[in-house]
C-alpha cells in the first residue's frame, strides 16, 4: 500500500506539472506575450498573466574591473580591486576557450534565442520528478543571474544577490524573461564576451583573462585546448572542480570538457587524446597567483601609501565622501590613477639607498628617502631600504597614510628654521651671534631664566659642542659649521616659540600629524621627531622661495570610459617672504660649499647651485641630510630603524658598517647621508637646466638692526641706562672669560647691532681670560643631551612618547674618519 501511494502522488505530480509545462512551452512559443489557449483554464491564464508582467527589460550594467595605478611614464605600479577581474574583448580571448566553454555549458548557443527548448523541457520533467528547481539555463540564462547578483554586490544589496540565485520557479522565470531580452538587445558576440568577464573560476579569479593569468601565467590569449578546457570545466563549481586543491576532481571535469568538444565536433580525437595526457599538476608550473594589492606590486611602499592616500587625502574627495566609498569606487571603477613618481628616479634612489644600507641587514640600518618638486608638491621618488614582505611601515610617510606615528629625531636640520626667524626678525645675513664656548668635556649651560616663553626647558640646559668652539659667530660660520651653542643662544635671543612657529608655518609636524615637541632642546636641536617626507617639504619650501606645497602623488585620474576626473591642484601657500627665502638658501649653501661646512667636497655648488643642512642625533643615534636646488629637494635619512635598547639607552651608528661606504668609526650626517643624497640629487637633476638661486634682497641683506650704544667696560647699571634709553630691552646674561675688570660688561649679544626695540644681553666679565682651543680639525657637531623622544619602527610600531632629559656623562669629542 505505501508502494502504490507513493506511485500516485509520483503520478499525480508529473499530470499537474504537465500542465504547467504546456502552459508554458504554448505561452513561450506564441512569443510570451500571447495569452495561452485551452490546458490549464482559468489558472493558466491567471499564471500567463502573472509572467507578462514580471519586468523584461534587462540592463547590463558595466562590470566590477580592476583599477590601474601608474607611474609618470605610464608603467603598472599596482592593480587595485576586489575582486580579480580583468576586462578584455573577445578577440583576445583564445578560440579554444570560447569553444570549450560553449560546449560544456550550452552547446546550442548559436542557435536559440535565450531558451534551450529541448534542454528546459527535460530539465522541467526532471524536476516534476524529483519536486526539485535546477537547470537547463543558456549561457544567456546564466549571464543574466550573474549580473543581477554582480549588481546587488556592487550595490551592498546582500537580500537582491541571494534572491539572484534563489533556486524557485519564480527567480527562474524572471532569468528567462530577461535572457530572451538580451538575446533580442545584444549579438551572441557581445553575450559571450560579457559571460566570459564575468563568471568566476574559483582561486579568487573573475574572468577568463584573471583565470588564464592565475592558474596558466598566461594572457588569455594564449590558451591551448587543454588549458581551455580545464577552466571551462571550473565554472559548474568553483571550489570542487579547483585545480590547485582538486587536482583529481578538476583532471575528471576537464577530460569530460574535451569528449564533449569531440562529439561536439570542436576537437579531433588526436588532439583530445594528446590533451588528456597532460597531468593537471603539470599544467600549473607557471601560475601566478593573486596576492595582495601591494605585495605583488613592483613598487610596495609607494603603492601601501598610494591605496592609503586614495582613501583619505583630502584631496581625494573627487571619488567619494567617505574612506570606504572611495576604496570602493578604485577597487571596482577601472580607473587609470597616474601617479608622479618617475621611475627612473625611483630605482636611483633606492639603489643609491641600498648601496648604503642593504636590505635585511643585521645591524639595525634603515634608511629613507624621498624627493620632491618645489612649488607643485610633487612626489618623484619614495624609497626605503626594507623588506615589505617582513613590515609595512612607511619610513617615509605619515601614520594616516601607512608611516610611524612619530618618525625619527632630526638632529642640526632643525637649525635652518631659526636662520628663518632671525631673518623674519630682521637680523641681517651677516649679522652675528655670541655663541658660548662648550666642548664635549664642558658643556655650556643656559639657565631656565635666560629663556622668554614657554617654548623652554623647565630644567638648566646642557649644550655641548664637538670641539672647542665658542666667540662671535657669523650666521654664515655657524651655519656651516653647525655650532650648537650658537644655535642655542639664538633661539633663545629670538624667542623659542617664534621658531617653533615657523616650523609649523612649514609643515614640520610629527608623523601622527601634531607639532612637534615645544621644548629648547626639539625647536633648537632636532630633539623632536619628524618623516623624511615632512622635512623635504619644509625645505622644498625654501627651494621654492617660501611657497610650502603638500606632497602630492597624483598626476591624473581618467575613469574607465576615457573621461578624466578633474582632481584639485595640491595645496600650496606663500608661507615665508620670497627674499627671506632667499637669504636662508644663501646661508644653507655653507654646508656644501665652505671650506668648514659638514657636507664640504660632496657637490659643486659652482656647477649647479644646491643648499643644505646635516643632522645627527644625540649618541650619534640618527642622521640626515636634506637639501635641494630650485628645482628638486630630497631627504636622506640613515639611521637605526630601532632607537634604543629594552633599557632605553640610545642605539649608537658609530662603528657599524654601511655597504659600499664602508665600516664608520663615528658618523655624522656628513658620513654617510649627505653622500648619498648627493648621488641621489646628482640623478635627480639630471638633463635639468642649471638654475641659480636668486639673491637675497638689500632689505635682508642689511635687515633692520640699528647700531648699539659702545657698553664695554661700563657698569651694569650704567650700560642699561644707555640701552634703554636708546630704545632697547636689557638682559643680564652669563660671566665670560675676559680682560675687562671683573663685573664690567664684557660684550653684547647682539655685539655691534640689534633690532631696533629689542632685547640685548649684557655679558659680565670675570676679569680673567683663558687659552682659547683652536681645533685642527672640524667636524660636525654632536647632539647636545637633551629630551628624547624614541620613535617607531618595523618593530617596534607604537613608541613610547618623549621622556625626561636622561643624565648622561660628556664623552672626549670623536673623531670623524
């Protein structure tokens, strides 16, 4: 009895179900548009009705297709996308793949209009049986479920792309209604094109091109029978029919494509015969596999900040509000993105870099660079001598856009942004600073009093110089011989937090974005920290005659039809007077060009003018060059890409070996970093027209200083009156060396002349003088013990912020090699 009950509800299904099936076989052949005569009465109609008016027009939206970025000679940097899809016509795709895919999927393609008549009247007998939906779909069929279900998933419509491959009756009548459709709309060309786009065959690749690439190492093409035949095999089901987990089940399928292609006729039997022999192990020798945007590209870092600068530049508004919108639109949108970094400049640098400091060196060496174009912002190269696989952290860049939080102390190239402010304050170009003496052994020590502002050191600050060095210093000399003490007092004479605002004005910040650190010993001596990329901006600033740019990678944007996508210039503003500019860059070519300077011998300033300004760190931890001409400016940084031990104490370079520069028993910035910046400047400017820096004007030539009543040797008191009474502030300062009687003021600082309302500093005499020390050689000065303020790095990404003033003993003055 079970037996026979079973057997009449089987019945009973198949008569009703052939009443379906001839309703819709008569409504399809009379166009679907013909209500449907006799079987079925009142329900049949009331069903034709209900499918003339599900929706027929059909529209194909363009596909999801990777974007591009380029350099500035058009050359792939990287392939941003979501899913890995490469678009192209079906002439380059492989007449065995068309084949193949037709065969297996709809071998009368070619010959209906959207509906395989004998295949969907078997698949429907079928499923009466069996209670079951399932297929029979054309080609057209399976074109128009995917893209509704592309469609949702561009639109993050998860309920629309589950409903596009919803196994009912209702989803499959809607698929038909739009295949025919299509079928009316586009040729069979133009249909197989866009399925073969389209579909996905399994191993994170999308389209015949992404999947001939993936698995093969080759266009699409260039595929033979055999490999044709193993991806159209994929398609019925990704994962079970993958050739790289499923060797066996994938050999199965595609054997079974290749018959097919012979009782087709697509294929001789020598040919299939030959091809089934082909291990599928065999086959995937040369795949290239889909990685990670940036881990694939010939250019990682620059490609990590590109992605990360896309997204949340401000400039970038142009493809979308928000972070996510816009990674959408890059990944999805087939944009071309044409970048400014030129790429031969690129690989000077990091080769130049690499020559320096190798990459996976076991000394703890990294080193930096990137070089900019002055008054467009333009970032031509970005460079760093580490592994990307092993860290992503951009040396260069800032943390919003994949750099440190902090970067790396600056060490003497902060002292250019108090030549700014003196000369902003009207000191004029020759105009002289009263540095006091310090050695290594005998630091000099300003007092916490002698300070204006807040912008001080809550403690007595030690400065120490490399050598003895001390007296009237021209702004000139200590500029060149980078004089700490002079520096030193400078600052303090200006006004600390006048300098740090000009450092501000410039773009010096941190690499979380913040300013750095207003303490003496940051605004004063680079104890703050900075990216190469903030640094060579600020200077590039100098190099443009006070006109501070953002650094910008974008050259164009040009969407996936050819328009091009008006991007905002960078932004770019008059921050220093031009002629202030110009005396700054005068006084900046010492180092390069005085007999004296730090980076003396190492670029000809005569052939093409250049300025600049070393710097190394306290304990010798880091060091720099950054320097330009008015047409490029760069940054170097050499230094230890960890700072400082578990206990805290410095990380020294001296002693550590730099490639093809040799083991250094003490470096400064002049040691290693100026000579590779000045190879990477020499690349950078060449077949550039030689341009000389303008000169500075007579209003900063003279400045504004007036001469200062003669003091020397009066009484405090009677040296104040003096002053005051000619318009200036009075300070009591130090006692220094002297033969003037004790007590008596020795000198001024200013010596000879002052701003007009400003401040002089009386120094008072001992009433004894000591044997200056003149010392046979110069070197660059070292770091004065100041606050320290550890940065990040591959290792160690989260520093601790800066600290106290650690105690350290003063060291005999080193010897530069």
């Amino acid at each position: 009895m079970e037996g026979r009950a079973h057997n009449i509800a089987h019945v009973l299904r198949l008569l009703t179900g052939l009443v379906v099936l001839s309703a819709l076989m008569g409504l399809l052949m009379a166009g679907l548009a013909i209500p449907a005569i006799g079987a079925g009465g009142s329900a049949t109609k009331s069903g034709v009705e209900a499918f003339n008016e599900l929706p027929s027009e059909f529209s194909v939206s363009p596909l999801a297709q990777q974007s591009r970025i380029v350099d500035a000679g058009s050359r792939l940097i990287a392939n941003p996308y979501d899913e890995n899809r490469i678009i192209v016509p079906l002439k380059n795709i492989s007449p065995w793949m068309q084949k193949a895919q037709i065969a297996i999927e709809d071998a009368r393609f070619y010959e209906h209009g959207g509906l395989d008549v004998r295949g969907f009247t078997r698949a429907m007998v079928s499923n009466l049986q069996s209670g079951d939906v399932q297929g029979a779909s054309t080609l057209t069929q399976q074109y128009v479920k995917i893209t509704l279900q592309e469609n949702a998933l561009r639109r993050d419509d998860k309920d629309a792309a589950k409903a596009a491959v919803a196994k009912t009756y209702t989803r499959k009548l809607q698929e038909l209604k739009y295949a025919l459709d299509v079928e009316r709309n586009y040729t069979k060309e133009q249909i197989l094109t866009g399925y073969l786009n389209l579909v996905y065959y399994g191993d994170q690749a999308y389209g015949v091109e992404a999947a001939a690439q993936n698995y093969f190492g080759v266009k699409a093409s260039q595929l033979t029978l055999v490999q044709s035949a193993l991806l159209a095999g994929i398609v019925q089901q990704p994962t079970t029919y993958n050739p790289v987990q499923n060797p066996k089940q994938s050999q199965t399928r595609r054997n079974a494509v290749l018959d097919r292609m012979q009782v087709l006729g697509m294929a001789t039997a020598k040919d299939v015969a030959a091809a089934k022999k082909v291990p599928v192990a065999s086959m995937l020798g040369n795949r290239k596999p889909p990685k990670g945007v940036c881990q694939r590209s010939s250019e990682p870092f620059f490609c990590a900040y590109m992605m990360e600068y896309l997204q949340k530049s401000p400039q970038m508004a142009v493809l979308g509000k928000t972070p996510a919108e816009r990674l959408k639109n890059i990944n999805q949108g087939g944009l071309t993105i044409k970048t400014t970094l030129d790429p031969k400049l690129q690989q000077a640098t990091l080769r130049e870099l690499t020559k320096a400091v190798p990459i996976n060196n076991r000394s703890n060496l990294g080193a930096a660079s990137t070089v900019l174009e002055p008054g467009t912002g333009k970032i031509l190269a970005m460079a760093q001598s580490t592994d990307f696989s092993k860290s992503q952290l951009n040396l260069n860049a800032d943390q919003r856009y994949g750099g440190s939080q902090y970067g790396y102390q600056f060490g003497s190239t902060a002292k250019t942004f108090a030549l700014v402010a003196a000369l902003e304050s009207g000191m004029p170009l020759d105009g002289t600073i009263d540095a006091p003496s310090a050695s290594p052994d005998d630091p000099h020590v300003f007092e916490t009093k002698e300070m204006k502002d807040r912008c001080n050191a809550q403690d007595p600050w030690p400065v120490e110089n490399d050598y003895r060095s001390g007296g009237q210093l021209t702004l000139a000399q200590a500029t060149a011989e980078s004089i700490n003490t002079a520096f030193g007092q400078l600052v303090i004479d200006l006004g600390g937090c006048k300098v740090h605002e000009v450092m501000t004005r410039m773009g010096i910040h941190q690499g979380d974005g913040k300013p750095i650190s207003s303490s003496i010993s940051s605004i004063t001596l680079g104890a703050g920290t900075v990216t190469p990329m903030s640094i060579a901006a600020a200077y590039a600033t100098l190099a443009a005659r006070g006109k501070h740019c953002e650094p910008t990678p974008i050259a164009s944007i040009t969407a996936s039809d050819g328009k091009v996508i008006a991007v905002p210039p960078a932004i770019c503003k008059q921050v220093v007077r031009a002629d202030i500019a110009d005396g700054v860059n005068q006084l900046l070519q010492g180092p390069l060009a005085d007999r004296r300077g730090t980076a003396r011998g190492l670029w000809d300033v005569s052939a093409r003018p250049a300025a600049g300004k070393t710097g190394t760190t306290d304990a010798h931890n880091q060091s720099w060059f950054v320097g330009y001409t008015p047409q490029r400016a760069a940054s170097v940084w050499i230094g230890n890409v960890k700072p400082a031990r578990a206990d805290g104490k410095l990380i020294t370079l001296n002693g550590k070996c730099f490639g093809d520069y040799g083991c250094k028993r003490s470096v400064f910035g002049g040691t290693v970093a100026a000579p590779v910046w000045s190879e990477i400047m020499t690349a950078a400017t060449a077949g550039l027209p030689v341009v000389p820096f303008t000169p500075p004007s007579q209003a900063v030539l003279n400045g504004n200083y007036v001469p200062l009543p003669d003091v020397i040797g009066n009484a405090v008191s009677t040296a104040t009156e003096k002053l005051e009474a000619a318009g200036f502030k009075v300070k009591v300062g130090a006692r220094v060396d002297s033969t003037i009687e004790e007590g008596r003021v020795a000198r001024t600082s200013p010596a000879n002349r002052a701003p007009k309302g400003g401040t002089v500093t009386l120094l008072i005499s001992r009433g004894f003088e000591s044997t200056p020390v003149t010392p046979a050689r110069v070197t660059e000065p070292r770091r004065p013990i100041a606050q320290l303020a550890p940065q990040p790095t591959p290792e160690q990404a989260a520093p601790v912020r800066p600290g106290p003033t650690p105690k350290v003993k003063p060291t005999k003055p080193p010897k530069r090699p």
